[in-house]
C-alpha cells in the first residue's frame, strides 16, 4: 500500500536506497564476495556475444549494461528492442546469449523473441522482479530484481535495480575470466544508495526545476553523451509517460544534425554531464542551444560541475553514474505531471504490463 504517499511513483522513487541495499544483501557470500548462480557464471563465459532483449525503460537499462558488460568483462554485446527483433533478426553469433530484462517478466514482445530462440536451441537469461512469471519461468536462468512490486506504470525502482544487478553480472563475468578490476560493485553500490539517499531528501529543490523549465512548455528534450545519452532517453521517456509533455532523448553530437531545428526561445533542453570523457563535448552542445535560446538546465556530477550548473548529484563511479542522474530526472517528470493534474500513476493509454504483441 501506498501508506503516507500520495503516489506510488513517488513511494517506489523513494524506496530505490532500500532496493539497492537488498540487492547488495542477496548478491554477497559470507566471503563478501559475489553470489552468482554458478551455471549463469558459466554462460557468460561460455558465449560469444550476450543479446539483450528489452522493451521501454527495461531496453534503456539494457543499454547500460551493454557498456558495464563490454568494459568491464570485455564480452560484446548487443541491445534489441522486443518489438523490432522477433520480425526483424540479425544474424548471430556462434554462441549468443540471450538476456531478457523485463520487470513483469510478462511483456508479449519478449515472449515471442524468447519462444523463437529457445527453438533454435539458444541459452536464455532473463532479468526480472517477478521471478515466476512467464519469462523466468520459459528461460534456462532468472536472476532476481528484489525490487519489491512495482505498483506505478511509470518504471522508477526496476530500472535502477536492473543496472545494479547488470553491474554485479558484469563483475562476475570479468573476475571469472581473470581480468584484474579496481571496481567492487558491492562497495559501489553501497555508495551509490547514499547518494540516492541523499538525492530523495532534495525533493523541494527538484520540484522548483520542474516548475522552472516544464511549467508551460510543450515540448522538453534531453541530451547526453554515452551513458548519459542513455539515461537522457529514460528520462525524456518518464516525462512524456506521465506529464504527456512531448520529450525526446538525444546524443549531444547529433542535435547539429537536424534536431537543434526545434530550439526556440525557452525550449527547455536538460543536459547530463556525469562523464569525464565528454564533459568538455556536452558542455559544448549545451552553448550551442542556449545560442538559439533554449532554457537549459544542467545535471552533472560532483567532481566534473562547473559554475552554474543547476543540479549536482553525488560522486560515485562513472558507470553507476544512471543510478545516480536518474533520480532527479524521475522526480522531475513526477513533479511535471502533478502540477499539470495528471494521473501519475495511471498515465492514459497504459499498462502496466504489455501483454499484447
Ligand atoms: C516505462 C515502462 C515501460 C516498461 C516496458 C517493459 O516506465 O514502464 O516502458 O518498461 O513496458 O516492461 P517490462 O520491464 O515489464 O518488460
């Protein structure tokens, strides 16, 4: 129940530090170590390329994980939508992988990928909340979200426990080959639930955000590069799903090649810059809309912001970043969607699970 909270959105937005720790919990040894089903160790180790099937903001979650996958246990990956794959397969490796992430595990589109590759003799893992539903139970191996249930349409604690259970595969996967990493997800994580902590106390300074840039507007955009260009196209998901502002999630280099057409005085244009690699290039985007007028407002993390940016998020590692930058792109969209009176967590035209082709 949703107890003192007026939305559910908001209560699961809320319970992502608790999530993250449970997580921690049920993936470490009393070694302190990873705690991995040993046949799921195996067949990371055993492909030759993981195939991610995902729809929504499941598929926005894929997308990290192909980057955690590919640096951190160096094993290719690719990211399908549901939808697009199951009529339209690419050619595959010799030993592909299949990894579905689905919160329901119910989502039709999934289901039919997965039911065609189990029979062409594919092994499938499938990443969900709901560890006896229809995917799990279709699949050779479930690894557990332990989200608790997700009650709102607008998926705000699975994403988040998705990419940390990714993170730990990732781990898993790459201590098994023997490639030396400086990164314990376990610690990591921990760090980033204090962040996330200390990022749902800092609701009012959110909500004035929300106000600030969305109060009026019609359309939003968001930017990013990498990783943050994924998570830019998560959070321009949540706004459109529930304020039903039109918002689209853009790399920062490809806004000159069409895109920045739709700047006008006061479009609002949200940029991320938790990545090291390409704060100097975001930045840059970010001149190029002001210089057309955009109302640009500026999430980076602690140790990469500069002057004027208008939202820090604490410091944690760079490809946990999502975990992090996420937060307040959730809270913004709620907040968007309540000031316009809508119904956060029944969004019109949706379901909660998508058990439709
Ligand atoms: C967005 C949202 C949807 C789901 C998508 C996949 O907030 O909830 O985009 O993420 O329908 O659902 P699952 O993860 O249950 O397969």
């Amino acid at each position: 129940e949703k107890g003192t909270y007026p939305h559910f959105m908001l209560k699961e937005i809320d319970e992502q530090p608790l999530v993250i720790r449970k997580i921690v919990q049920e993936y470490r040894n009393e070694q302190d170590q990873i705690k991995l089903d040993t046949d799921i160790r195996q067949a990371m180790l055993d492909t030759d390329r993981v195939y991610i099937i995902a729809a929504g903001t499941s598929y926005h979650a894929g997308l990290v994980g192909k980057q955690m996958i590919e640096k951190l246990a160096n094993v290719p990956v690719e990211v399908h939508v549901a939808s697009e794959f199951s009529y339209n397969m690419p050619l595959l490796s010799e030993k592909p992988l299949f990894i579905f992430i689905s919160q329901s595990g119910e989502t039709a589109d999934s289901r039919s990928v997965l039911v065609q590759v189990k029979k062409m003799g594919h092994p499938a893992l499938t990443v969900t909340n709901v560890p006896g539903s229809t995917l799990s139970r279709e699949s050779d191996y479930t690894l557990h979200l332990h989200a608790g249930p997700e009650i709102a349409v607008a998926s705000t604690k699975a994403y988040t426990a998705q990419i940390s259970v990714l993170a730990i595969l990732a781990v898993d996967t790459a201590r098994a080959k023997g490639i030396e990493l400086d990164f314990d997800p376990l610690q990591e994580l921990a760090i980033v639930s204090s962040a996330m902590e200390t990022l749902c106390d800092q609701k009012e300074e959110i909500e004035k955000i929300a106000s600030d840039f969305l109060e009026t507007t019609r359309n939003a955009f968001f930017i990013g590069r990498g990783i943050d260009y994924y998570v830019s196209q998560e959070g321009a998901l949540k706004l459109k799903e529930i304020s039903y502002i039109q918002a689209e999630g853009f790399a920062g280099g490809e806004l000159k090649h069409g895109t920045i057409a739709l700047i006008e005085d006061g479009t609002p244009v949200f940029a991320l810059a938790t990545q090291e690699n390409v704060n100097y290039s975001i930045r840059a985007n970010v001149q190029e809309v002001v210089a057309r007028g955009a109302n640009a407002c500026i999430i980076s993390m602690e140790g990469l912001d500069q002057e004027n940016d208008t939202f820090v998020v604490p410091k944690v590692h760079e490809l946990l970043a999502p975990l992090v930058s996420v937060v307040p792109m959730q809270l913004i969209a709620y907040y968007a969607a309540l000031h316009r009176d809508c119904d956060v967590d029944k969004p019109r035209n949706l379901a909660k699970s998508v058990t439709v082709e």
